[in-house]
C-alpha cells in the first residue's frame, strides 16, 4: 500500500493562508479515517464480540455497528489511560471503550468512568452481559449513576496522563459544566473529546428540506431527554444536529479559533476517495461495520493556536430538565402563588388545617428551591395541593362563605373587617 498522506482539514488550509500556527491535525496521523485504516485488523477481530454485545444491550439505533467500529478504532489509535463518558443510556459506548481498554491491557493500561443518570445499564444491560462476557470483563468500567454537574473529575484527572472523552450528554447545563468545569482541567494534558449526534451534511446528509419538521425551538423535552429523527434539526453552516450542546461546541471553538472536526470529513478524505483502501475495508470488516457515515465530531484544546477562553458558570449544577420558561419568572410566579395560598389557607381554615398545609407548602418549597425552572416538577406540586383535604376544604368555604357571606352585605363587610389585619401582614412584599 501507498504511504499514508496526513489529512489536511479546511481550517489548517485557512490558518495557513492567513499566516496563522498551523493546526496539529496537519502532523498528527490522529484522525478517524486514519485510525480505521490503521486499526483495521484488530476491528476485524472485534467484528463478533461487538455484535454480541451490541445485541445484549438491545438498543442499535442508539449505536450502529459501524460507529462501534470507528470509536474502538480512534481509542485504540490514541491510546488513552483513560476514557470518561458523559451520558451512557443503556451502554453501547460503555460496553464498545470496555472492550477497547481490555485491548490495550486491562483496568492498569486504561480505565473506563462512564456518568450518567441513567441506571438502565444496572437495571436492564448488566444482567444480559453476564451470560456473553467472560469473569472478569467488567473490571475496567466505573459506571456512576450520578447527577454529572455535580460529579467531581478531578481526582480521576489528575492521576490520568491521556484522556478520550465522550461528550453524550445533552442540554445546555451539560455544555456549561463541560466548558467551564472540565474543559480547562484538560489544557495541558493530552486528551481528544468525541461528541455524538451532530453530522456533516457534506458528506452525510442527503437533502435540506424541512419536509414535515417545523423549526428547531430547543426546548423539547425530547431534545433533553434523547433526540430522535423525528425531532426538527437545526443546520448551523456544514453542521447539522438536534442536540443543543452541538450549538455550545460550535461558539466554543469559534471563539477560540478550534478546529472542530468532521469524523465524515476525515472518513471520506483517507478512505472512500481511495477506491483501494475503501474495497479493503468492505472486504475486512462487512458493511455492518464500515460505513462512510459518522454522525460524530472531535477536538482537542491541544490543536490550540491560542490562549482558550472559557466562559464563566452560571448555573447551581442541577439535575437537566426541559425549560419551558425562563427560570426567574417562573420562580417569582410559584413565589406569588404560594403567598396566595397562604393567604387564603390563613383566612378560612382552622389552625390545625392551617399547620398541616404549611408543612406541606414548606416540604414542596424546600424540593423546588433546588430544582428551579422545572415545569413537571411544579405540576407535580400543583396536583398534590389541590388533592390535598386542605385544598378540598378551602373550596368547599369558599362555597359555603358565598352562600352565608354574600359580597356586598353588611355580614362581609364585618367579616373583611375582621380579617383585614391578618391579610395585610401576609400579602406579598408588604403590598
């Protein structure tokens, strides 16, 4: 075979013309179309573990064979000690960097952190593993059921000398704690980050018709919770995704003048426009799992030309939820709403009622005070309230103080006399 020519992206053509440092990629054989060619033969023998694990986790379309196939390669090039994935589902990726850490020597050469919310892999996957995998083959997986935002990395990090991330994870808070938290823990270590569910609608998309989709709004709870293709998508120049992290990634390297990179773009520059190389492939590893799709992106903070920026947090590391309204407005509206509440509770039940329902405010005011701006979460509370005797016997004086108490009579304007006091002290922010 013909050597190996390194693969020029646009970028390194535009920062050389422009007389800026070129990019790393210029040098570095470290590319997805690279890394298939190279590892080839070991993808060859990872066909059938591969189709055995893929069907044991049970969920290909989260996954297909041929992406397996360009993820173990890319890890097995770059050999990392260790792999960090953010967002693992049911596991296909977990069970994919599993197999590859045993290639490069087990849990001492290369360990596995695997985050997610998700306990499906402890629920549903490990189970069905157990019967296809030997003893022992789980060794060098940490799989975490864990809030990520809240996960602390550092100690992993530090004792790490080379990291492959996998980006998963979707939502804007996501993309906020991997900009802010993990991102600069990695400037000066060697590391690649791999970002699913964003395509290169040069090579991978085959019309730009809306069709039957109207436009991407980004708060579909779809969208947070795992995008599918029937979700709208969102073209952002050669880039085309559903996820909203795609869109944090994009002004991320933009900023910093980063090469992000096209997994389609280097699978099509090293192998399909080389007849010899892709008959190879097809030949060696089936079309199950060689593709000339990706539908995956890369980088690395140390293809760099630059001093990074990175933007400053913002938010308190919550669980990620859809938002259907901005939070300061929906915490100032449950605000007012509960001070009603209160009013009104204070007006016509009895004391015992009164402490009963407080304590149920307090309890539900507690839980949201540290998961604002989640709309499920407030309905949830909203329909326990009014299912509570409380909320029943207030209705019901309600009804009984119209029937007795008719507005305009000399018996309410005693009554609103009498109460006025109490109601001036609870009314909202001294109003």
């Amino acid at each position: 075979m013909e050597p190996v020519k390194s693969y020029r992206s646009p970028e390194t053509e535009e920062n050389e013309m422009l007389g800026s440092k070129p990019s790393l990629t210029a040098l570095s054989p470290l590319t997805p179309g690279q890394a298939l060619w190279n590892q080839r033969e070991a993808i060859a023998d990872l066909k059938d573990r591969f189709k055995v694990l893929s069907a044991a986790v049970g969920r290909t379309t989260d996954l297909n064979l041929y992406q397996w196939a360009e993820f173990a390669a890319f890890a097995l090039e770059f050999r990392p000690d260790l792999i960090v994935e953010l967002g693992r589902g049911l596991g296909n990726s977990t069970c994919c960097f599993i197999e590859v850490a045993h290639r490069l020597g087990g849990a001492k050469a290369c360990r596995v952190l695997s985050l997610c919310l998700s306990d499906d892999w402890f629920k549903h996957t490990v189970q069905r593993l157990e019967g296809v995998v030997p003893s022992g083959w789980f060794t060098p997986g940490q799989v975490e059921v864990c809030n990520i935002l809240r996960y602390d990395l550092r100690p992993e990090l530090s004792s790490a000398g080379r990291c492959l991330i996998l980006w998963d994870a979707h939502g804007f808070e996501i993309a906020e704690w991997v900009l802010c938290e993990l991102l600069p823990q990695l400037v000066n270590k060697s590391h690649v980050v791999l970002m699913h569910d964003m395509s290169d609608n040069r090579y991978e998309i085959s019309s730009s018709d809306y069709g039957e989709q109207g436009i991407w709004h980004g708060t579909d709870e779809t969208i947070w919770m795992g995008a599918n293709a029937s979700n709208p998508s969102f073209w952002l120049g050669h880039i085309s995704s559903r996820v909203p992290q795609a869109i944090s990634i994009i002004d991320f390297t933009s900023r910093n003048r980063l090469p992000l990179h096209s997994a389609a773009e280097s699978l099509f520059a090293e192998i399909i426009s080389n007849p010899a190389r892709m008959a190879e492939l097809r030949t060696l590893l089936g079309d199950d799992f060689f593709s000339p799709q990706a539908h995956w992106y890369w980088f690395s903070l140390n293809e760099a030309s630059r001093t990074i920026s990175f933007p400053r947090a913002t938010s308190q590391g919550g669980e990620t939820m859809p938002r259907k309204l901005e939070p300061q407005l929906q915490l100032d509206e449950s605000d007012a709403q509960l001070v009603q509440l209160m009013q009104a509770v204070k007006n016509h039940l009895s004391d015992q009622d009164l402490i009963r329902l407080i304590d149920t405010v307090n309890t539900y005011g507690r839980e949201l005070a540290d998961m604002p701006a989640e709309k499920q979460r407030l309905e949830v509370f909203w329909r326990d309230v009014q299912d509570s005797a409380g909320w029943r016997l207030l209705n019901r004086w309600r009804t009984l103080r119209s029937d007795i108490l008719p507005v305009g009579t000399r018996r309410r304007k005693l009554y609103d006399s009498v109460l006025g006091p109490f109601r001036g002290r609870l009314s909202p922010r001294g109003k």
